[in-house]
C-alpha cells in the first residue's frame, strides 16, 4: 500500500549530524592583541613567547571514536616546549576565560587534580617544541569523541625555554589561546 505522502528519506541523515561531526577540521589563525577591533581567533598574552602575527595550523580528525589534534606553530618562541591543551571555554581578554581543561571522564571535584582525571588519556594535551626558527608540530590522539560545544580552544602554556629548566613566564601561565570548535 503507498505511503499518502513520500518519506522525506533524504533529509533523514540531518538527523543524525551532530554525532557525525565533518571528520576533518583545519583552521589557520593569526595571533593578536584581545583588543583588536576585530575580536581574534588566536590571542597572545604574552608577546615574547607568542609575538602578535605569529601563526597557527589546526587540524582535528574524527574517526571511529577517536581524535587526533594537530598544532602546527611559527614565529613563535624559538627553541621553546610549548604545553598545549583542550579547554572548555572560549578565548578572552581574560586569560582565564578559557576554563579549565577539557575531560572526557569530567572530574566531580573542580578544579581537577586528581591523576585518575587529570591525565593524558582523560585531556587531549600536546607539547609544541619548536626549532630555532620559532617553528614546531605536535599531535595528540585520544580514544573519545569531544561532546560538541564543551571544548572550545587550544591554550598554549608559557611552558619552557628547551634548554634551561625556568622562563621569563610560570610554566603554566597563558600564554597564548586559540578558538577551536571541537
Ligand atoms: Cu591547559
């Protein structure tokens, strides 16, 4: 027996995009001042380590539950270990904007210290080391998909000089942030 009216099969599948996210993101952003006309994708806190101008390539590939981000960083500090992780928050004037880090098991206790949740498997953390250029990759794999909305940018610690234990910045200083839709 005919339906009275033909199912709309072909919109059936937009049902079901936001658990099938594009399986490749890229993204290029320039950092800038928070306080530029434009609010930036790309931030910097702190121009010796990031310098306004200084350029970052994002990549984020989804597949079969699993996630791998890509940093691609230059001009930036040379010969520099860069900490890199997935916040919750967006980027801001503020540095602390950003949030904290992203979980996949969200720690009850906030904010999270405890290894079982403050971990490398439980955050997507990467470290950029760069070469004397100022020029450095990294990636990170994880077993988990982002749940959509709840991570929203890569936060580049202050981190270290590569070659002497202590910078000009607390290690775990922002910075720099750049806005990525997880
Ligand atoms: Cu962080």
């Amino acid at each position: 027996m005919p339906l009275p009216f033909s199912v709309p099969a072909a919109l059936l599948p937009l049902a079901v995009l936001p658990s099938f996210a594009a399986p490749v993101t890229t993204m290029d952003a320039d950092f800038a001042p928070a306080t530029a006309f434009l609010p930036p994708t790309a931030v910097s806190y702190a121009q010796d380590l990031v310098p306004f101008g200084a350029h970052a390539h994002v990549t984020v590939v989804r597949a079969g539950g699993r996630t791998t981000v890509q940093l691609r960083l230059s001009g930036v500090a040379a010969r520099h270990s860069f900490p890199v992780h997935a916040h919750t928050g967006r980027c801001g004037a503020d540095p602390a904007a950003a949030g904290p880090h992203y979980q996949d098991q969200l720690d009850p206790v906030q904010p999270s210290t405890d290894p079982a949740y403050a971990n490398d498997s439980n955050e997507l953390r990467l470290t950029v080391l760069t070469d004397d250029e100022g020029t450095g990759t990294a990636q990170s794999t994880v077993d988990w998909d982002f749940r959509p909305g709840e991570a929203r940018s890569l936060v580049l610690h202050a981190g270290t000089p590569a070659d002497t234990p202590t910078g000009t910045h607390a290690a775990a200083d922002r910075a720099a942030c750049i806005d990525v839709d997880f």
